[in-house]
C-alpha cells in the first residue's frame, strides 16, 4: 500500500512519533503528514497510515499505537512505542530506500533496533528513566526541548515546531544507519586483514575505521595492536579489552609516554617516530614502515611483561 496520508496526533510531540514520521515520509514522501486528533482522521482507511494515536495496533488496517490496553509487547515483553512498531514493520524497506546491500538489511535492522529503537521504546513508555547530569540531554529530551514554549500561543506553533523538529530527528537517524552501515563495510575489511596477518601480534589496515568489534568476532585475541595511515602520516593504536572503558590488551611502552620527534626517535631507536600520547594507546609515525616497527617494538615489550 502507498498512502496518501500519514496521520499521527497533533499538539504536543515527542521521539517517538517523530522519529517515525522520519522513516514513513522516506518511504512515502508524496504523502501528506496530517496531524490531527479528529476521529475522521484517527480511523483506519485503505489511504492511510496512522502511528502513534487511535488506540489499537493492527498493521493490515495501517494503525500503530501503542497507548491502549493489551499494547503489543516484544518477544522479551519490554513495551514497543509507535517508533519501535514502524520500525519493525517498515524498517527493513526503509533500510533498502538508503540503498543498503541486501545481505546488510537484516544485520543493521537488528543493530539499529537494539542501540537506537529500543532506548527510545523504552523511554516513551516509562520503562527507562535516565538520571544524573546528562538526563536532560539524551534524544528524546533534546527534541522536546523544541516544542513551542508555554505562551507561544499562535495556532501553527505546534506544527511548525514539529517540523522543525523533524528535520532535526532525521538527522539522528541518518547518521545513526550511516555509522552503522559503516561499522558492517569496516567489518569485512577488517575480517580481511585478520586472515592476511595469521598469527602475527600487528594488524595492518588499509585505512582508519572501526576495527574492535571484527577483532573480537574473529577471536583474534593474539592481536596486540593495529597500524594504519592516516592523512599525512601513520598511526599505531592499542586494542580496547571491553566496549566499556579503556583498558588495552597492551599498553605503549612506559618510556615513549608524552614524547614526540627526536626525544621519541632517541628512546626508541626508530626514525620517523614522530609522537606518543601520554595515556600510551596511540602513537604516530611519518612512515608505514617506522609506524610497523614501533608496534613490533611495543608488541617485544608487552610479550616480555608477560601479556
């Protein structure tokens, strides 16, 4: 079905009906987003799509709410908001429309859903409640900071607000499938690489990219560090033990800490050595070939520390 109406509440907006419009005038850009509580409008019709309002969930009528009694629950029984419904009905023709791979659909509906829906879903529903400083700052409170304030009394405020708003939450969700779509890309050259280096302590990649999660898929738990160019010059970077935190499997050596140019070059012995950072989880050369030999020289350290 293309609908010639996409149809959610009006008045006062928030994340998740937002973010649906985001994926639904992708996917229908020729139809018109209609908001609006009026029962001729909140009623299932073969021309419409309505999200977010109208008290019932039945994707073959075109109705997604979420706010009724008996509100559809996913298959580990956390709540679904109307972004986590749309998402899962129209995600996947979404993803396709940005022109994604095929065999990277599935992969990045899933990722997608789990570090982006969910929170949202959760959130809407009162299932998650952030706290602390940064509560005020998490999406679905940043984009409600643009609805039209209290004695803003004009009759457009709250759609012109929320189209505003609008462009803004595509942006998120933009950037959010590009990162992803980017991690899956980085993931098959790093995988690549992996099988190329063998057993060697030094992965060598092609360019800057996003290279734990491949490493850990992989179990390549021998590697030790990664080397690969940057703009202007080569750089030498440790491996995180865990997405949280920054403990590496190796650390730079002790002695390299905070040094850059000949102080470097005198306390390693390698030319081009051009800068180590004083936490010792990355370092910068001027060449591949003085970039590679510091990582090997790191690598005799850590192995002789007993890591």
């Amino acid at each position: 079905m293309i609908p010639d109406f996409l149809i959610t509440h009006s008045g006062g907006f928030h994340a998740d009906e937002l973010l649906s419009s985001v994926i639904l005038t992708r996917l229908f850009p020729l139809a018109h987003l209609i908001r609006s509580r009026a029962p001729e409008w909140i009623t299932p019709a073969p021309d419409r799509i309505i999200y977010d309002v109208g008290g019932a969930y039945d994707p073959a009528a075109g109705i997604f709410d979420h706010h009724q009694r008996g509100a559809p629950l996913r298959d580990d029984g956390q709540p679904y908001s109307s972004f986590g419904l749309i998402w899962k009905h129209y995600g996947r023709e979404y993803l396709a429309a940005c022109g994604l791979p095929d065999d990277h659909v599935e992969a990045l509906h899933a990722s997608f859903d789990t570090g982006f829906v969910l929170p949202i879903d959760l959130t809407d529903n009162g299932a998650l409640s952030p706290s602390g400083p940064l509560a005020s700052l998490t999406l679905p409170a940043l984009l409600e900071t643009l609805k039209p304030v209290f004695d803003e009394a004009e009759l457009e405020a709250d759609d012109r607000a929320f189209h505003a708003a609008l462009a803004i939450a595509r942006s998120f969700v933009e950037a959010g499938i590009a990162q992803r779509a980017a991690k899956l890309r980085a993931e098959a050259i790093v995988y690549r690489a992996i099988e190329a280096a063998g057993q060697e302590r030094v992965l060598e990649l092609p360019r800057g990219m996003p290279f734990r999660p491949a490493i850990v898929k992989a179990g390549a738990d021998h590697l030790l560090f990664v080397v690969h160019p940057r703009e202007k010059d080569w750089c030498v970077t440790g491996i995180r033990r865990t997405d949280e935190g920054f403990e590496l499997r190796a650390d730079l050596p002790m002695v390299w800490a905070g040094l850059a140019n000949s102080e470097l070059e005198a306390v390693c012995g390698i030319k081009g050595a051009s800068f180590c950072h004083n936490g010792r989880f990355i370092a910068a050369a001027k060449t591949r070939e003085a970039a590679l030999a510091l990582a090997e020289l790191a690598v005799q350290e850590a192995l002789s520390d007993g890591i």
